[in-house]
C-alpha cells in the first residue's frame, strides 16, 4: 500500500490553511472521499489510467498554494485555470481531468 500513498498523501492536505479558491474546496472534497475508501479501493483507483491527471494537478495545485503562502496573494495558473473551465456540481474527478487536458494539451485557447 505504501507505493499508492505517494499518489495521493492525504495527511499533507490535511494540514494545509483553509483557502477560498474552488479548486481548493473540490481538492479537500476529493480528500474526503478518497479517506473513506478502503485500501483496496484506493489502490483500484490509483492504478486507472487517468489518475495520473488528478494526480499531476493535485501536485501543481499544491506547488501554486505554497507559493500563495509565500507571496501572501493568489498565484496565477491551475486555480484559474479551474474557475475558467469548471462548473459548479461537475463531478470532481472530471474537473480535474478537463484542468489537466487544459494544461497540457496545445491546440487553441481562446
């Protein structure tokens, strides 16, 4: 189990100072859930493919908060990525997924 828990540390969040960004709230949503699920479950989901997404904007998210600390105002990148694209209600693995493709797929952003 110790290989799936780098995927996704929850302790690490658990400490981190509440923050009013979206992203943040559909993050500690996930959190919550993720906590709730059994050892087995959490590696079944862990090992799917598009987990790798979650996984890469969990951690920039996590780079930009740290960032937030320091400079003491709102980075700019995935969180306004996230308001740009996300609905509120939409299901919190695909946000994530459609922040990622954002990010990492070229093509035209207008």
């Amino acid at each position: 189990m110790a290989q799936f828990e780098l995927a996704f540390d929850v302790r690490v969040a658990s400490i981190a100072p509440p923050s009013d960004r979206r992203i943040d709230i559909t993050i500690e949503r996930l959190r919550l859930s993720f906590e709730e699920l059994s050892d087995s479950e959490r590696a079944a989901l862990v090992c799917k493919p598009w987990w790798v997404c979650v996984d890469t904007v969990l951690a920039l998210r996590a780079m930009e908060r740290g960032e937030e600390e320091v400079t003491g105002r709102y980075a700019h990148g995935v969180a306004d990525i996230y308001d740009r694209l996300v609905e509120p209600g939409q299901p919190i693995l695909e946000a994530l997924i459609r922040v990622h493709n954002d990010i990492f797929t070229p093509g035209d952003r207008a």
